[in-house]
C-alpha cells in the first residue's frame, strides 16, 4: 500500500446505537459489569484465553485472561459512574484492521420498563468502510446478541 492510499482512510467516524433490554437498569449494569465473563462470545476473543474481565473503576482493563498474564487487552476504563455508564479507550492493531483508536461510551437509561443501552463509539485511524462495518456488527452481536438475552434471563437470587 503506498502513502496516498493509507491516508485516504485515516478518518474519524461516529457509531450510535440503542439496545433495549428488557430488564431493570441495576440489573443490566451488573449483568455488563460484574457478570461479564458469563455473557462475552468466546468467538469474539482475539486469543486464546478463557475468560472475558472488566475492572469498574477508573483506569481497570476489560481484557481476555488467560490466567497467567497472557491474554489480549480490549479497553481501559476512562470514566465510570456505577449503575448509569462506562468510558472506555481502546485500540485497533494492524493486524486487525487498525491502526485506530476507539472512545466508547456504554450508557444506561431507563425508558418505560426497558433499559437502554445506548452505544457511542468514536474511532479514528485508520478505518476502511469494512473496518467500521465490522465494528458496528461487533457492537450488536456483543450487546443485542449476547449481553440482551443474559439480562433478560431472570435469576435466582
């Protein structure tokens, strides 16, 4: 690839979504943050860890872990407010279709008697239409797909 054709594709990009879950809001906060190895796709790991972690405080990784200390590293924790949202910085690599940065806001609202998850991903770097594609599938299939029918699923407490 020459240099015109990479800085074509350096370009940010704004991805908004809403997911409703049909659960209380606490409940959906603490399926996304406390319950999320329970929920997170093994097809969605970069590596061959065994289990997806979130640590919910400022600064804490969400991160695959494979229990000694090898694994891959999705985001960090930017900003939190328990119960209501997450910011999280991440990183595309070139082999993944980077290089990008990623500034997500993962935001809970209770609308009726619905939670919404509302999904505010800005990414710049390097991003072809296919990259963001990708990116907005992986949005879906992690929440609607995944984290959707976890906290929909009642529990016993």
């Amino acid at each position: 690839m020459n240099e015109n054709s990479l800085n074509e594709q350096v370009r940010a990009v704004d991805i908004e979504m809403e997911i409703p879950i049909s659960a209380p809001q606490a409940e959906v906060w603490n399926a996304l943050v406390h319950d999320i190895s329970l929920w997170w796709p093994k097809q969605a790991f970069m590596t061959k860890a065994t289990k997806f972690t979130l640590e919910p405080r400022v600064g804490g990784r969400a991160f695959e872990d494979n229990g000694d200390g090898t694994g891959g590293l999705w985001w960090n924790v930017h900003a939190i407010q328990t119960g209501e949202f997450l910011v999280l910085t991440g990183h595309i690599w070139p082999g993944n279709g980077g290089p990008a940065t990623s500034i997500a806001k993962l935001n809970l609202e209770t609308r009726g008697n619905e939670t919404i998850l509302k999904i505010h991903d800005s990414m710049f770097g390097r991003l072809t239409d296919e990259r963001v594609a990708t990116v907005k599938w992986g949005w879906d299939h992690l929440f609607a797909k995944s984290l959707k029918p976890y906290a929909e699923t009642p529990r016993r407490k």
